[in-house]
C-alpha cells in the first residue's frame, strides 16, 4: 500500500456524466489504478477529489484516464494559482487576438492565457509570486491594447449559468419540433390524414434525434465502449431504435415510432434543464459566499489613497474603509472605531463594535465610522476562503448511507437493459400471457391499444421499461441534501466538513465540553473584592494590581483590569518574585505584598484562619481566591472567576432535555468543578484532567455511552477533537480552528450545538425522504412498464420528474427551524 506520508491531492470537474452511474464507473477505474489512494466522484456537482500517490502515478495520468472514459475533464484551480479576467479595447480582428494570447502565453508566470475577439475579454491563469495582475495588463498595453480588470463574480457561477442557458436553448429547439410532430400527429389522428405523413415527421424528428441529442448518442457509445453504460445509454436506446424502425416505414407496413423516439429524447431534456437548473439552486451557497467578498480596496501608499483589486492587498497594507464598505480582507484595526455588521460570518444579525487592537473579518459590513485596517491575511488564508473550501469539502463529501445507494446504482443500468431485453423475449415468446395483461389494462388505460401485434407491443413495452428506469435519484439523493444543508449552515455560523459527521452527529448520546471558553467566556473577571477593613478596599487592590501587573498569569491579568476601569493608579514593585503553586511576592512603598493561597499564607507566617468559611464559600461558587497580606498581616481577599457564557445553562438544559447527557472535562480542583457543573446543570464532570488526559476521557464516555461528541477550542483540545466521533471547534471569527474539527461554530454559542443537531436530524430525514421516493418510484414504475401498462412517453416525463423531486425534496430543507427553543 502506498504510503500516506506520500500524497498529493487532485480536484477534477468532470463534463458529461449523465446520472450517479457514470460517477461510479469512474470511481471504480480509478481505484484500480495503483498508487490512488482514495477516490470520492461527486455526480450533483461534478467533481472529483483523488489522493495519490505521486511516486506510483501522476496527476496527468489520472486525468487521462478519466479522458479515457469518454468525459470532459479539468483540474480545478490549485490554491496557488490566481486567475484574472481582463476586458481589452482596440482589438479589430483575430489576428490582434491571437497575438496577445502569444505573448501572454510566452511570459514568465503565466500559466494559461485565452482571448476571445467577439467578447473583447482576456482569462489569465497566472503565479503571483511571478507575476503580479498590473504587469499582465501592462503587458497587453504595451502592445497597443487597453486591459482593464473585469469584476468577475466566480468562474463556477458563470460555468453554471452557461450550462443552464445551453440546456435551456437545446431543450426549447426540441420542444419546438417536438410540437410540430404532435401537433400534425393529432391532425392526422383525428382530423384528416396528412399526405406525406411519414415524410414530415422523419424530417422534423431528424434535428430532435440527431440534433439535440446527438450529444446523449455520443456520450452512450463512449460508456458502452468503454463496457459503462449509464443513463445515457437507456434513453439512447429509447429513442434511436424507435426513430429507426419508424424509417422501415418507407418500405413495409410497419408501424411508425418516430413520435415516441421524439417525445422521449425532448422529454429526457426537458428534464436535464431542470435538473441543471435545480442543482444550481441547491448549490446556492457556494455562489453567496463568494459574491460576499469585496472586489477592490483603498489602501494608503505614501500617505494617499489608492484603489486596487482585492487579489493585489499584501500582508502589511493598510486599507481605509468608510462607514457603508465591505471589510476588503482580514485584518487588524490600527485606527477608528465602528460597529461592524459580521452576519455573513457568525449569523448574528447585531452589529458588533471593533476599535483599535480588534480583528476584522473581510466580506463584513462597516456601519459607522471610518477605520484603517491593517492586512493579515489574504487569498486562501481569510476566514471567508476557509469558510467556502469547508463548504465544497463538505459537499463533495458522502454519507455512510450514500455507500450502498452508489453500490446499486453502479449495477442499476446493465440490470435494466437485461430486464429490458427479458422483456422483449418474453412477450414474444408468451404473446398470449402479455395480452391478456394488456387487455385488461386497455379497460381503464386510454393509451393501451391492443390491437397492435405482439411484436410491435413487446417493442413499446420494452422501451417503456428503458425509459422509466432512472438512476439518477438516487445518485442525486445525499449530495443535494449535504449541498443545502452545508449552505444553511454557513449562513447561521455552523460549518459542517463532511457528510459522515451528518450522519453521526444525530444519534450522538454524549457531548463532552471543555470549560474553558466553551462553557465559560474564557476572559477571568474579579467577582468579589473582600477587605478586613472597609476603609483597604481601596488599598486591597492597590497592591494586589500592582503586585499583579508584573505577572503574566492570566487571573494576574484580571485583577490588573478591574484596577485600571475603578481608576486606580498603580505602584512601582521591586524584588518581584512568582512562587510556583503559590502565588506572588514583591516590594511596593517599602512594603513587603503577598498575593496568594494558603501555602503561601503559612509559609509566611500569616494567619488566615477567620477567613477559612469565606475562601471555602467563594470556592464553592466556583471561583479562584487569594488572599492578599502586607507583611505578616492579611488585608483580605480577592476572588476572580471565568464566568459563565450568558446561553450556556438554558443550552446545557435543552441538550439535557432532547436525552442527550452532557459531561464537563476541566482541569479545575473537584470542589470548583463541581460548584460549576451544578450551576450550569451538567449532569457530570470530570475533575483535574490534564490536557494529554482528555482523550483517555474521551475513550472513557465512549465505551460507557457509545458515541460521544467532543467541545473545545479546536486547538489545545484537538487530539480530544478527534478521538470523539464528532469534534465540534467553539471560537468567534478568525481564531477559528477550521482544521481540528468535524464541525465549527463560529460564533461560539452553545446554542448552536443545538441547530447543528437539529440540521443533521432535518439533513439525514432528508436524504432518507429522498432514498424512499427513489426506490419507491422505480419499485413501482418498472413492473408497470414490464407489464405493459406504461407507455414510454409517459415514462420518460415520469423518469425526469423523479430527479426533480428529489432535488426539491432537498431544497425543501431551507424552510426547516433548526433555532434552539430558548431563543423563541
């Protein structure tokens, strides 16, 4: 086996495939190619994603091989890679054309150039760590052209819509011959009958069959060669046959099937604009996001203000942005203050206030003030390109269930042809059995003519049993439910990475958080400030901040700025000294200052003992006391405490209430760990767990439990994250730990958790709706078309209206309420 040290990943869209079958062929050849590691072909969105081995086959290879197959491929964009659309002025023919694509393809840095003439546009696929966007416009200037930057949405989106308009344009010249035929087919039914009829109809069937098909034709004789028939090659077999046998009417009296070869290829793409329409619905939130960012940026260069692209900022520059701008990047306020609309990030539809030191989230909305910001991420490191490549991992991913719905659906097509051409014997070979059926069918069934011979019967029955049998249902099922669910969930701050955690997290039975800024804000705050005397309040903190402020600890830090908002004006400390497990020591005024617990209290002789019920008290309210002493005499006491997030008790309440039990890890003493677990209502803890411990806990829950869902920062808590079944990352913007989690919520609420929850639930209902309506669908439609009492017209309008079910089914996920009670 290849070893995973070793790998490379490949992203390919993939053109041609025409249901969930084709996807699977090319999973299957692919992974008998040594040295691919993992293959996952997503048929709703056309891509695929390969791991491989490079020392045992290369990326071209593969590519090759999927060439092979009979389908358009494309690598999709690599991360290092930039593109750039350019719109030219002065072009007057081709040859101005041609030679710009020359020379841009001649420099150094640019990786592919196309020029259209008739769009008067230039795509560049170019390395900006060689070449920079001004220098390929430059470039073109030089040679007597004008380039300017195109504001281009996304390469994807405008494929999209392209492949919506060709299918629209095809299926309208079908439909419109399609009409024709019908249209004379019913004058000479029931009117007169038309001199020259064969005639009219071969004609205008001609552009139906061999027109706008002739694509499906040429995709059917590229699976069938290479021994993988898919969709393509049943309707193909419903259509052409039929449009050729209908020719042997010139010379025998047979009857014609022309109008059926017709209606069922117009039908059949009928119902692929839908379905491309549709999938570009359902995958919605990939084009949201993307249409989120700004396009260009002010940013100061020798104290003035230049407008550039956004693909230009540089970690460093220093952008300006008004009240009523888009955040261009991420980045760090060095100037201003403004309320900053970051719903596109978090879902919280509240602005929130950003000053000088905070971070900011490009794509958001600046609402008030004026702000400079400095860069500190760009291109794929900001938290908006994080956020879409999370999205598309999660919807090229699978389902567990999607394993053996692509397992049957990989044999679906030859079972159907073998059942079609059973069919065909066997009404031929029990003429009178078939008949019988038929008759009776013929009662209620106005489209049932059984006066035609057997021959021309089995032939109609056995194309309806072609046409009606689709796959692409159930191929079509999980990945345009994992699409809307993923988009859903970006929206509201929930990023899903994969479908598997989709399917894990509703049967959950355990969720363990960890304390620290999961169940707590994560920021100590001074809660009580006890002095033995009223009148060394005052002087109580005094010393403690002062004494404090030379500490790096964080509850040090707490104290420090309870001191600094009551005012208080700090001291000067000499001889500091930090005592491990113990506390602080230090000279202020020509005082020795102790800070500390009680071993530090009686190593130095101070007696704290009238205070014991107040430090036994104030740790049972879950918070950190120390004691504070000037000499050998105690002044009082301090207490600090991370105190609880303002949603955690009624989210731990509604986890509890839905059978899901909730356990705390913390490394607090078990008293403090108590008095926080009995106030936030978790109904168990796990007390002094050092960070390496946590996974032996984790493994604990698990065989105790069974599958157990893991909360915590997504960084110090990541070995935890994923040894539990599903890790959820809990942090706010750009501190986000993407990578260490199945699923991230980035704006830190518990509540959250609870829509997660409630998206895998509506998301697995979905897919299992989905399943049903698929199955049930050919369950029942294929022994009807056995049985001859479907007629292929019929079946064909019914075979595309399945797809779209599904597909709507799916989309019907956005009117789902994942919101957690307490918020209603």
């Amino acid at each position: 086996m290849s070893s995973q040290k070793n790998v490379e990943k490949l992203n390919l869209k993939i053109g041609n495939m025409s249901c969930t079958s084709c996807a699977a062929n090319i999973e299957k050849d692919l992974k008998k190619k040594q040295g691919v590691i993992e293959v996952s072909v997503n048929y709703a969105n056309e891509k695929a994603h390969i791991v491989f081995d490079p020392q045992l086959i290369q990326d071209t290879e593969l590519i090759q091989k999927v060439k092979n197959l009979g389908y358009e491929v494309s690598p999709l964009k690599a991360e290092k890679d930039e593109v750039i659309t350019l719109k030219i002025k002065g072009m007057s023919c081709t040859s101005c054309s041609n030679r710009i694509e020359k020379t841009l393809n001649k420099t150094d840095g640019i990786l592919e150039a196309t020029v259209n003439f008739a769009s008067e546009k230039a795509r560049v696929r170019y390395l900006p760590a060689k070449i920079r966007a001004v220098e390929v416009q430059k470039k073109i200037d030089e040679l007597g052209f004008e380039a300017a930057v195109e504001e281009e949405i996304s390469n994807e989106t405008d494929e999209d819509e392209i492949k919506v308009q060709k299918a629209k344009k095809t299926m309208l010249i079908s439909a419109f011959f399609s009409t024709l035929i019908m249209g004379f087919m019913m004058v000479d039914m029931f009117v007169m009958m038309i001199p020259g009829y064969l005639g009219i109809t071969a004609l205008l069937g001609f552009p139906i069959v061999f027109g706008t098909g002739l694509h499906v034709h040429q995709a059917s004789f590229k699976a069938i060669k290479n021994k993988t028939p898919n969709m393509d090659v049943l309707v193909t077999l419903g259509s052409l046959p039929p449009y050729l046998i209908g020719l042997l009417g010139f010379f025998f009296p047979v009857q014609t099937f022309i109008e059926m070869a017709t209606t069922i290829m117009t039908l059949h793409l009928v119902g692929k604009y839908l379905e491309i329409r549709a999938k570009g619905r359902a995958s919605q939130a990939i084009k949201k996001l993307i249409q989120m960012g700004a396009k260009t940026a002010k940013i100061l260069i020798d104290n003035e203000e230049v407008e550039v692209p956004v693909k230009e900022l540089q970690v460093g520059h220093v952008m300006v942005i008004r009240p009523g701008e888009k955040v261009p990047t991420d980045g760090i306020v060095i100037e201003g203050s403004s309320l900053i609309d970051e719903s596109m990030a978090t879902g919280e539809s509240m602005p929130v206030k950003r000053q000088k030191g905070d971070n900011v989230i490009g794509a958001t909305l600046n609402k008030q003030g004026l702000l400079k910001v400095e860069v500190t991420k760009i291109g794929n490191d900001t938290f908006l390109s994080q956020v879409i490549k999370l999205v598309e991992e999660c919807q090229g991913s699978k389902v567990p269930i999607q394993e053996f719905a692509d397992r049957i659906t990989g044999y679906f097509v030859p079972a159907i042809i073998l059942i079609t051409l059973f069919t065909f014997i066997s009404f031929n070979l029990f003429p009178e059995i078939h008949l019988s059926i038929i008759r009776w069918g013929a009662g209620f069934l106005p489209w049932i003519n059984p006066n035609l011979s057997p021959l021309t019967l089995s032939f109609i029955t056995s194309t309806a049993v072609l046409v009606i049998s689709c796959p692409c249902a159930l191929g079509l099922g999980t990945p345009t439910a994992l699409m809307v669910s993923s988009g859903i969930g970006a929206e509201k701050g929930i990023l899903i990475r994969n479908g598997e955690a989709v399917q894990t997290f509703k049967d959950v039975k355990v969720i363990a958080f960890d304390k620290t800024g999961t169940l707590t804000k994560g920021k100590p705050e001074v809660t009580d400030l006890i002095a033995s005397e009223a009148a060394l309040k005052d002087e109580l903190l005094y010393f403690a901040a002062t004494l404090e402020h030379a500490s790096e600890h964080p509850l040090a830090h707490a104290i420090v700025e309870k001191a600094v908002n009551n005012k208080t004006v700090l001291g000067t400390v000499t001889d500091f000294e930090a005592i491990i497990g113990m506390g602080v020591k230090g000279s202020i005024d020509g005082h020795e200052i102790l800070v500390g617990n009680r071993k530090l209290m009686r190593n130095n002789q101070v007696v704290y003992d009238h205070y014991e019920e107040t430090l036994i008290r104030l740790e049972e309210e879950a918070k950190t006391a120390m004691m504070i002493a000037r000499g050998n005499k105690l002044m009082g006491v301090i207490a600090v405490a991370d105190p609880l997030k303002e949603d955690s008790l009624p989210a731990i309440a509604e986890l509890e209430s839905m059978g899901i039990k909730t356990v705390m890890i913390t490394g607090d003493n078990k008293r403090t760990a108590a008095a926080i677990g009995k106030t936030v209502g978790i109904s168990e803890f796990a007390a002094e767990v050092l960070p390496d411990g946590k996974v032996a806990e984790i493994v604990r829950l698990q065989k105790q439990y069974g599958l157990v869902a893991m909360v915590g920062d997504g960084i110090n808590d990541a070995p935890a994250l994923k040894q539990s079944n599903v890790g959820i990352a809990i942090g706010t913007g750009t501190d986000i730990a993407i990578e260490a989690a199945d699923v991230t919520l980035v704006r830190g609420e518990l509540g959250d958790i609870i829509s997660a929850i409630k998206l895998s639930k509506s998301t697995f209902r979905k897919i299992k709706e989905n399943y049903f309506w698929a199955w049930i669908y050919n369950a029942i439609a294929i022994p009807i078309a056995i049985l001859g009492l479907l007629h292929p017209m019929i079946g064909a309008g019914a075979m595309s209206l399945s797809s779209l079910n599904v597909v709507y089914n799916s989309l019907r996920l956005k009117k789902v309420d994942i919101e957690p009670n307490y918020k209603k």
